[in-house]
C-alpha cells in the first residue's frame, strides 16, 4: 500500500489545499504532518499570540480531519529529522509541501530534498498555495521581479488563476505513525485580551459574514479607523486557513468597486512575497538604502518605550499602539501612522518597529511585515520614500470624530471633536487634568531632523 506525507506549514486548512489533493492522488494512504519546529522556537517567533492562534488552526485541522476518518500527526523538534522519521515509520516514498519564500523556507527545502533523496524518497513543492500568484509568475521585462506595485498589480490581474479545489471526503492515515499531542492556548503567558479565535472553520465564517455585509462597502470605507470596515482576515490568511485564490475568485465573483479594492489588497501580499522570493535578505536589509543614521536604541530608549505603550501625545498613534497590544492586531491605516511616527517623526530604525509588532502580531510574517515596515521608512518599494505622514491631518482625516481614539484612549473620551487629536490645545489648567502626555516632539521639529538626516532640508 503506497503512502505520502503532506507536511503543513502555513497552509492549515482543507479547503484549496494542492499538495493534500495531489498526495491523495498518488497513494493510497496519507499522513498529514505538522512539526511544531524547534528552530522557529530558537529564533523568537512563536510568540505567545501566533503561538495560541496556531493552536486553534491545528486544533480546527484536526477536527476536519477527524470527521473524514483521518487525523493530524504532530511532531516537535527540527523539521528535516522529524519528517524523516515519520517517513521511515509509514514508508512513504513522497513528501508534498508548499514552498515558501523566506530564506528559512528555501533553506528548509533544499535540506528536505537532500535528506529524503537519501533515503529513497522525493520532495515535491507546490506553488501557490499561500499566494494567489506564485511568486516568479510575473515579471517584468528585464528583470526578476516588479520593485513598483501598480505595474505589478496590472499584469497579476490579468493572471489566469488555478482552479481550486474542494476539500477532500476521505483521508486515510496510516495507523503506525506516531503522533504527540497537540499544542494547546491554555496556559500560554501573555496573551493579547482581545485575541481571534484561529482555524479554517473560524476563518470561512468570517468571510462569509463580511462579504455579505462589508465587501460592497470595502473602497469607501477600509480607511475608516472608527468604523472597522476590514475584513480582519490577515491572521488567517498568514497561518494559511484560507485560500488567497478562493478569496479572489469568490471576491471577483461578487464583483463591484468594493470588492475590486479588496483584490488589490490581496494582490499586494503576492507583490511583497515576489520581492522577498527575489530579495530575501530583504527582511533583515534595507531593499533601497537611503543611507540613514538612524537614533541608537539607547539613544531614543525613552522616545520607543513611550511609542510602544502609546504614550507618544499624539492620540492616533496611541489608539493603534494600544489596539495592537489588546488585540494583537491593528487596523492598517493605524500601522502606516505608527510606523511612520516611530521611523519618520522619531527617526528611529524600521527594524526596532518591526520587531515589537512582530512581538504582538497575530497576523505578523516576515514577509508583509518586514515589507510593510520598509515601505514606510521609505527603504523599501515606495515610489515617495520622503513621503511622512501627519498624525493630526491623518487623524482628522481617518477619525473625524474621534471616536477611534476614544475607543483606545480613554483619556481623552471627554474631548470635543475639534480637540480630540490636538489636546495640547487645551488650556493649561484643563491639560493638567489629563492623565495623558504632551507630544515627545514638535511634528515641525521632527519633520525638520529626518528631512537633515536624509540631505532634503
């Protein structure tokens, strides 16, 4: 009896799933494997948010197994001598996975394929899996991949997208194969309180709410802080529990503005996942050097401690700051604002913002956060890498009526509109009645030191 393996990485679902479908294809047996990875332990990312949301994806994953008569295979320690082992133990001759684009991945592959040709077995990588076009599927005239996203964005719309394909009646799981007990979000430390509940099931649900009340609306309303209007799909499309290309065929389907302005988001995941494919020192590395002097960490100790409590006195950023840490998510137009306080009006370096919302994030990967945050800082693909964001003209903009901050900074809940993004404009008496800081820094004066800094005064 022939047996394959298919090892889960961040595609934890059913649903759309190739490498599952083409396993099924090829033996008659299967062990859906997930390995909880030592190395991703030793390099700090299973941090305590992704860590319980992770939880309930394999959770969820095995409970869809289960009910087609297999189950999950969860093994801990490093990933190419677990796979082997559970190879040896079922005899399979093939492991299917989805490839990646981190240099983690391209290195985790190229291991894999080396061990498993040693003992008689192939790996087989399948693309587009976490992304709606593969990475290296369009390219530019010349080049490895598009730097710009619009011209990106025109030629990926005009992709031929793969069929998807349904989730599987039947896995069969060879009984011999051991398994260990799957992770579980009690007992985890340090967990955001207002923390998603993760899994395919969960992640479906979702979409289908919002597409039936949100997506007509999306391109009006996805910059509204206060009205909420996204998706909130990011941390089950970075674990994988839904489908990119589903997501784009049902999207496109729907049609309207609303739903056009929703594959464009999705169509800059695969822009940022093309880039890192072909720039993967990218995640560590400016990806266009401005040759900036960023403020030591020592130096602006004070300034980032008060940033990533949300204590800066300009309140939008605050509002996002203390979004981020109850929920471990953050509305995308309060990452741009926070991120480019931090690099921009504080001039501190993108890699000190990028780590503490990788510290939060459910939704945190390398490769849009990395990437997000370089764009910002205007080291990474912004066509207006000057570009800094006014957090009062944003705030009156995006939260007219304050009722972003409010939510976020009680503080400043009693405020009339017209004050609720400038406090310091109240008079001194009633100022001092706040429980809030006044700015760190003038926005005049902080405009006037990255504008030295980059040689544009």
């Amino acid at each position: 009896m022939s047996v394959a393996v298919v090892l889960f990485t961040a595609d934890l679902r059913l649903h759309d799933h190739p490498p599952l479908r083409a396993a099924l294809a090829a033996a008659d047996e299967v062990v859906p494997l997930f390995v909880c990875d030592t190395a991703v332990h030793a390099a700090g990312f299973d941090v305590p948010n992704r860590s319980a949301f992770l939880a309930d994806c394999l959770a969820d994953l095995d409970a869809s197994l289960r009910r087609r008569g297999g189950r999950l295979v969860v093994r801990r320690g490093p990933v190419v001598e677990e796979v082997c082992a559970v190879v040896a133990e079922c005899g399979a001759t093939q492991v299917h996975m989805a490839a990646g684009v981190t240099r983690y991945a391209h290195r985790r592959e190229e291991s894999l394929r080396g061990a498993l040709g040693e003992r008689g077995a192939v790996l087989r990588v399948h693309d587009a899996v976490t992304t709606a076009v593969a990475p290296g599927t369009v390219t530019p005239a010349g080049g490895d991949h598009y730097a710009v996203f619009t011209p990106y964005f025109r030629r990926w719309s005009r992709e031929r997208l793969r069929e998807t394909c349904a989730a599987p009646r039947t896995v069969r799981v060879p009984g011999a194969v051991r398994g260990e007990p799957l992770p579980r979000r009690d007992g985890l430390s340090g967990l955001s309180p207002g923390l998603p509940a993760g899994g395919e099931t969960e992640g479906r649900a979702r979409f289908s709410r919002w597409a039936g009340s949100g997506l007509s609306g999306y391109e009006e309303r996805h910059d509204d802080l206060a009205g909420d209007a996204t998706s909130r799909l990011s941390p089950y499309l970075h674990f994988g529990a839904l489908s990119p290309v589903e997501l784009v065929r049902r999207a496109r389907a729907r049609g309207g503005a609303g739903a056009e302005a929703f594959v464009r988001q999705l169509c800059w995941r695969d822009f940022h996942h093309q880039v890192l494919a072909s720039r993967p020192e990218a995640s560590v590395r400016d990806y266009r050097t401005r040759h900036d002097r960023w403020r030591s960490e020592e130096e602006a100790a004070e300034d980032i401690a008060a940033w990533r409590e949300g204590r800066t006195g300009y309140p939008v950023v605050d509002a996002a700051m203390r979004q981020l840490r109850h929920e471990g998510w953050v509305h995308n137009r309060g990452r741009l604002l926070a991120a480019s306080f931090l690099t921009k009006t504080l001039y501190v370096d993108w890699r000190i913002g990028a780590r503490h919302f990788l510290d939060l994030l459910v939704d945190g990967d390398i490769v849009n956060n990395q990437l997000n945050w370089q764009w910002v800082a205007g080291t990474g693909t912004d066509t207006r890498p000057h570009r800094v964001l006014n957090p009062v003209a944003q705030g009156r903009r995006f939260d007219p009526r304050g009722a972003y901050v409010r939510r976020w900074v009680p503080e400043l809940r009693d405020l009339e509109d017209a004050l609720v993004h400038e406090p310091w404009r109240l008079p001194a008496a009633e100022r001092a009645r706040l429980d809030y800081p006044p700015p760190l820094i003038g926005l005049g004066d902080g405009l006037a030191r990255f504008r030295l800094a980059r040689g544009r005064d």
